[in-house]
C-alpha cells in the first residue's frame, strides 16, 4: 500500500495577507472591546476569534489543501464547540428567572457592571 505525498506550494503573498487579516482583525478586537455594546461584546469578540481560528486553521495548517477528511472533522468539531459555548450562553442569561439571588453580582458597585 502506497501513501500519497503531495505537497502544496502556498505563495508568499497568501502568508502575507493571511497575516495582514489577522493583524487587522486583532486591531477590530482591541477596538470594539473599548466600545459597549452591551450583550453583544462577548458575540463580537467570539465571531471575530471564530475568524482568526478558521484563517489560521485553513492557510497555517494547510487543511484548505491537504485530505478534505481532516476538513470535515474541523469543521464538525467547530460546530459542536459553537453550539456548546451557545447553550452555556443561554444558561448563563437565564439564571435569574430560576434563582434570582444567586444571579446577583456580588458587588453591585464593581466597575464591570452599568450603573
């Protein structure tokens, strides 16, 4: 039995923009987190790293040319991580309606909570 061996040869200027891409979105991230957008900072902040993982992912691992295989097992592997995090999010907003006094801050003054 033979294994197949083939290498791609990514151009330069694919690693240059794939770099510029995540240069440029690390700058987005660093940005909006000084901006409030309420309850969507942490959707924000998780679409923009899904982006930098899947760039990464595809150009620095090679799994855009290599068996589509290992494509396929990423890409399920995101979806079950992505609907994990969802439902632990769905929780976490829904704890007051069953036990509002564990769902209090702690500190009702801290800086991280609006006033």
């Amino acid at each position: 039995m033979s294994i197949k061996a083939h290498h791609h040869i990514t151009p330069l200027k694919t690693y240059l923009s794939v770099g510029v891409a995540l240069m440029v979105l690390t700058i987005i991230t660093v940005v909006v987190s000084f901006v409030h957008f309420g309850a969507f900072n942490l959707i924000i902040a998780m679409v923009i790293a899904s982006i930098k993982a899947v760039l990464v992912a595809l150009f620095f691992m090679h799994l855009l040319y290599d068996n589509k295989l290992f494509m396929a097992i990423f890409s399920i592997s995101l979806i079950f991580v992505s609907v994990f995090i969802i439902l632990t999010m769905f929780d976490t907003m829904q704890r007051d309606s069953i036990d509002e006094v564990k769902a209090k801050p702690i500190k009702k003054n801290a800086i991280i909570y609006d006033k």
